[in-house]
C-alpha cells in the first residue's frame, strides 16, 4: 500500500492544527535575574504564595511576588551562587520549620537548622511558618499571671499568659535585660521559652545564650537566631518560625513565653525585601501592609479555652524608639496591636533607676485581671503615687520654698523609686515583692535615707523568712492578704525595724 505525498501534506497540517502545548511551565523556572537575595523566576505558573522554591547548589527561596509572567523570589542562601538561566523547581509545601521538645536548649536559624555547634535535631514533625490565629471562640480571656520577677512591672503593669505587651525605648535601656529576666523568672514555672533575635549582633546573641545557661534556663527556652550579618530575608522570616514552634507547644496544652528581640529591625528588612521586589513605598519607604506584617505575627499570641487544649502564648515584643518617639510609623502600628506597653525612658536609664520604667506611659490593658491579689492588694495605690511625685518634682524645680505636705510627697517618692530599683538577674518572688511594697506603702522606710533602704528590706526579707515563716507561708499559699495577715505583717516589720535600731 503506497501513501501519496498530497496525503502525508494534509496529514502533518491536520496534526500541527491539532497540536496541543505539552511542555508545562508549571513546576519549573528559569532565574531572569538575581542579587541583593532577590530572584526574578520565569515560569512557575500555578506556584503558590510562600511555597519553598529549590535552586542549584542546595539553595532555597520562598515565593513573594506573584506577578503576571514572572514570580519574585526570596533567597535563604547565597546568591552569588545562583546565575541568570538557572532552573528553579518547585517543592509543592509552604517554608516549614521543625518543631518539638528536642529544640529545647538549641540555637537555630530561622529555618529552624541548629548552628550551636551540637549537632543535628532529631525532629518528628514540621509545621508551616504562616498560618491563621486562633479564632475568637478558640479564645479564653487572660486571667492567669506570667510572674516577671520584676517587682516595677508585676505591680503596676502585670502581664497575663496569652497577653501581648510591647517593651519600647531608645536603644541602651534595657529592653533586652527585662526579657531575659522574665525568661529566666519562668524557671520552676512549667512555661517553655522562645527568644527570637533580629538583626542582632552575634557576639550579642551569644552573650545572651550563656546568661541564660548561666542561670539554667536554656533548659526550658530555644534562641531563635537571624543576625544583623544574615540576609534580610532569614531576618523577615525568623519570627514567625519563633511563634510556629510557640504554637506546637501551645496546641498541647502548655504556656509558653516568646521575645522579638527586636521588631523594629525587622520592618526594616520587610521593608528592604519590599523595595528591591520593586512594591510600592508607602509612609517612610514601608510598604503597605507593613501593619499586616507585626500583626498576623502577634495575633498568633493568644490563651486557647479548655476544649482546644488550654495552652498559651504569651509575646513580649520590642520596639526601639528615635529619641523616645513612640508617635512614630513603626511603634504607632505595634501599640495598636498589643495589649499594652512598657516604656522605658533614657532620663531615668541615666538617672540610675534600673529598670527605667515609665510608670506614666507605661500600661497593661489586661491590667489587674492578670494580677496576685496580695500585689493588687498593696500595689493599687502606686501609680497615682509615683503620678503625684513626678508631677511635684517637675514644679519644685521651680520654686524654693516647699510646704510640709510637698516635702512628705517628695521624700515618699523618692523612698517609693528606690525601692522600685531592680539590679539584673535577679528575679523576685511575689511573696517577696509584696512585702517590699506592703513596707514602703505603710510608710515604714520614710524615715530612712536613701542609701539605707536596699540594706533594710534585704534584712527584712532575711528575718521573716527565719522568725516569722508562718507570714511568708500564708501568702504564698492563699496569695491574698487578709486582715489578721495584715495586722500580723504590721506588727513583725515595727518589731523587726526597732530591733534593727539597736
């Protein structure tokens, strides 16, 4: 049988006519262009938003940008080692990050590998590092205390577990050293530890794991790790690995504390990710939906009800100010989304008042609901003493010539500030913080000098603790003050203070 040359014509028009686009673009990319931890992908078609991209030479990225006929990409390793016509693969999961007890103890990177020099984690399970908070009937409200050990903060502006609450202030006034205390204050108290550094320095992050080993605390905490000399997308992606293996804990019916040390750092690498993906700047070169960044982050942060395991996550994340600028873009946007801040002021770092906390703008929206009642009890009165005393302080600046009252005030509020100094590392029980306020709001270190103060409430605490234990055991146990407490506690700090005198 002979096939003419006219039929084999029309059979290869009929099959071109026919022909059907095979070659699919869905899975697979070609790198356009490359740098600055960018990469512009041809192809990729139905990648999805966040998905884990693979490049040549065991380099990662994550889908950013998803553009008509190009996909932006972020890079988590070198991108000198990517070249333009390089063919990138998707892998069909979002970035995810190991979670589990095993990172206890650990210092990992922000795709959760170790980098402590112990070797590998062994985990079993993987979460991804985006996903949506807990609805509000997943919610309960805060009422449980996540005792700081700070006896300024546990007083005047206690934090709850599954709270918020913002530390902001100028660089060098101690926002770090509050966290890491608090971290440390949660020993013996059944609440696991993330510490999450952005753009920190590395001698500063390694000065922070041996305090915490210091203190045996890396027992109960996992560093998470995204240095100042770590591209800026390991920097924008490092928090949300902190609070996925917050969450992992959290579903299981734990506490657990976490730190964003510091957010401010990290809205300037969005903002640089954001620049070079070629998104539009909005108010001082942030993108848009730099509000959306901080708050699917801290929404995250949340005390779940019983039926969905009871679990918590309290968040303590830190903002620095431009010479104590709260009004500015970035601190404005994270105090609209937390549950109050701690401001900490540079005239009182300098002043010498450790903590330097502002008891005027500083505030705790879950307030005293998160609260021991015997700290409630003698700590009620506090701010709108300190109130008083700045406001006395800033007008006898003016004038010589004091009434009696005036000078009471004052001399209360000196007193009240001294007692209120914390050195670092050195967490409080509320046992004993309640006694130190009972004593100065009971007027009974009035008439000590300043310097005599720290020495007669160390002694006091010695005392009580020796010869009257029945006191310090009744609080600790029903953490309230009744009447007879109070009566009994009067009487032990007149007698403990008149055999002082001798």
């Amino acid at each position: 049988m002979t096939i003419k040359s006219n039929e084999i014509a029309s059979l290869i028009k009929e099959q071109i006519k026919n022909y059907s686009h095979k070659i699919e673009s869905n899975d697979v990319g070609t790198v356009v262009t490359v740098g600055d931890g960018i990469a512009t992908v041809y192809g990729l078609d139905k990648v999805m938003l966040s998905e884990l991209l693979e490049f040549p030479h065991g380099v990662y990225g994550m889908a950013m940008n998803l553009n008509e006929d190009s996909v932006g990409a972020i890079l988590f390793g070198n991108d000198s080692l990517i070249e333009e016509g390089d063919i990138v693969k998707r892998t069909h999961r979002v970035v995810e990050v190991p979670v589990g007890d095993n990172l206890l103890g650990r210092v990992v990177n922000a795709l959760g590998q170790p980098i402590d020099g112990l070797g590998e984690i062994k985990y079993e399970k993987t979460r991804p590092i985006e996903r949506i908070a807990p609805g509000v009937m997943t919610r309960k409200s805060v009422d449980v205390p996540l005792e700081t050990g700070i006896k300024a903060i546990d007083a005047m502006i206690p934090i709850g577990r599954g709270q918020r609450e913002l530390i902001i202030g100028d660089r060098q006034t101690g926002k770090t050293a509050i966290a890491i205390d608090t971290i440390i204050n949660q020993k013996g108290k059944d609440v696991l530890c993330v510490y999450v550094a952005i753009g920190q320095k590395n001698s500063t992050v390694v000065q922070i794991v041996e305090k915490l080993k210091e203190h045996g605390a890396m027992s109960y905490t996992v560093v998470v790790s995204a240095t100042a000399s770590e591209l800026a997308p390991l920097q924008y992606i490092a928090p949300y690995a902190g609070v996925t293996i917050a969450e992992e804990w959290m579903e299981k019916g734990k506490d657990v504390l976490i730190v964003y040390d510091d957010l401010s750092k990290h809205a300037v690498a969005y903002r640089t990710l954001s620049l070079l993906l070629k998104r539009s700047p909005g108010r001082e070169a942030y993108p848009g939906d730099v509000f959306y960044l901080h708050s699917r982050l801290l929404e995250r942060a949340c005390r779940l009800s019983k039926d969905y395991g009871g679990g918590s996550i309290t968040a303590l994340p830190i903002i620095e100010t431009q010479a104590g600028d709260i009004s500015a873009y970035i601190p404005t946007n994270v105090i609209s989304i937390t549950d109050g801040q701690i401001f900490l002021q540079t005239e009182l770092f300098n002043a010498g008042q450790r903590p330097a906390i502002d008891s005027g703008l500083s505030v705790s929206r879950v307030g005293s609901s998160a609260q021991y009642k015997c700290i409630k009890q003698t700590a009620k009165a506090l701010k709108i003493e300190l109130a008083n005393y700045h406001e006395l302080q800033a007008f006898s600046q003016f004038g010589s010539d004091l009434d009696d009252s005036t000078k009471k005030t004052l001399a209360h509020g000196d007193i009240l500030m001294e007692v209120l100094k914390q050195n670092q590392y050195s967490p409080m029980t509320f046992v004993q913080q309640t006694i130190e306020i009972f004593t100065v709001q009971h007027r009974y270190l009035d008439d000590l000098s300043k310097d005599q103060v720290r020495p007669f409430l160390d002694k006091l605490w010695i005392i009580l603790n020796k010869d009257y234990s029945s006191i310090i055991n009744e609080i600790q146990e029903k953490k309230a003050l009744s009447d007879e407490l109070i009566s009994s506690l009067k009487e032990a700090i007149s007698s403990i203070k008149e055999s002082l005198k001798d």
